[in-house]
C-alpha cells in the first residue's frame, strides 16, 4: 500500500511523492516535469491522477502509480475518482470553486455543485460532502466566511444537496494544500479542519 502526497522535495516546487504505507524513502514521481500536486490515486491503485500548471491553467493529469509519462485529462484542480470511476475535480481552490464530474469512459463534464470553499470536498458512496458558505468574504489562506458556513452532501440519485451541519465557523483551507475535508467510503465520518 502506498500513500502520495505533494511534497516540496528540492525546495524549488510542489511535486508528487509516493512513499509505502509502513514508511520509507519518499520517491518523487514527478521528476523531470513541470511539479505537481493533489495527487490521489484511481480506485484500482493504478493511476495516480494530480494538477499541475501549465502555460498558467491548472490542468488534471494522470500517470501510472509506478511512473513515467503524464497524459492530459483536463483543467482543473484537486482530482478524485469516485467509487464508480469517475473523475471529480474543482475548477477554482482559493475562496469558492465549483466540483465537476468527467464521466469515466470520456464525454463532457458536468458541474455539480457550487460554493466549495478552499478544497473542502470528498466523494463517497453515493455523494459528495462540501463545505460552503452563503455568505462572508473568502481568503486565499484562510476563509473567513459569516455563520452560515455549513457541511453539506450532494446525493448523487436525487442530485440535490442537503445540510449535515451548519454554524461550522472558520473554515480552514490553503491555496498550497488540500482544505482539509475528508470522509470514509460510507460517508458515516467525515473529517474537516476549522479555527476556534
């Protein structure tokens, strides 16, 4: 089992690190392209699947998990695969951004929810969990949004979102680093970061 993460291996750029589960030497898979970061594994292990910039555009890429050539599979940021295969990203990571789903097999990509704020999404069975605010002003370290910032789960049936939690306070994100939500495979447990 490995784990990869974006890591800062030559004090230079982000570039995408895989290291075993049981610890070890980090290997920068990366090496010899233009960096990356928020790299996240296919559900198979097979593919790791990060952003990079190119030509100032935050594209999606994808590489074998054990190296070599990147391919393009489009603009975006922060990519994760759903249970089913399909490719879910953010168009925007600092203040609020929408999450798109690309279709497995290739087609066009479908908005999906808007308002994410600094990365806080994950997918799960059946969903998404986002975090959003309707209102207060978003910063690119921090977002500082009023009492309305809320947990909120996209079903994918009904397509419609739902709140788990509201009056979270200060959520924490990061323009170099995921904002920090996370959530099991079931959807029971979800983890976030906030400031008190």
């Amino acid at each position: 089992t490995m784990i990869a993460f974006h890591g800062n291996a030559d004090m230079q750029r982000g570039d995408v690190m895989v290291v075993p589960a049981r610890g070890g030497q980090p290997r920068n898979l990366a090496k010899g392209m233009a960096g990356g970061s928020f790299p996240s594994f296919s559900r198979d292990g097979q593919w790791i699947y990060f952003s990079a910039v190119e030509g100032g555009v935050s594209r999606i890429w994808e590489m074998a998990a054990t190296g070599g050539a990147r391919v393009k599979v489009t603009n975006g940021i922060m990519p994760i695969e759903s249970y089913d295969g399909d490719l879910f990203y953010l168009d925007n990571l600092t203040g609020a951004g929408s999450a798109w789903r690309l279709p497995r097999g290739g087609g066009q990509a479908v908005k999906v929810v808007e308002g994410v704020i600094s990365g806080n999404f994950d997918v799960v069975d059946g969903g998404l969990y986002y975090i959003d605010s309707v209102s207060g002003a978003a910063g690119s370290f921090i977002d500082r949004p009023g009492r309305d910032t809320r947990l909120r789960y996209f079903d994918f049936a009904t397509t419609r979102s739902t709140t788990v939690a509201a009056n979270l306070g200060m959520i924490v994100g990061a323009t170099n680093g995921p904002g920090g939500l996370s959530a099991t495979r079931d959807g029971r447990t979800v983890f976030f970061a906030r400031t008190d």
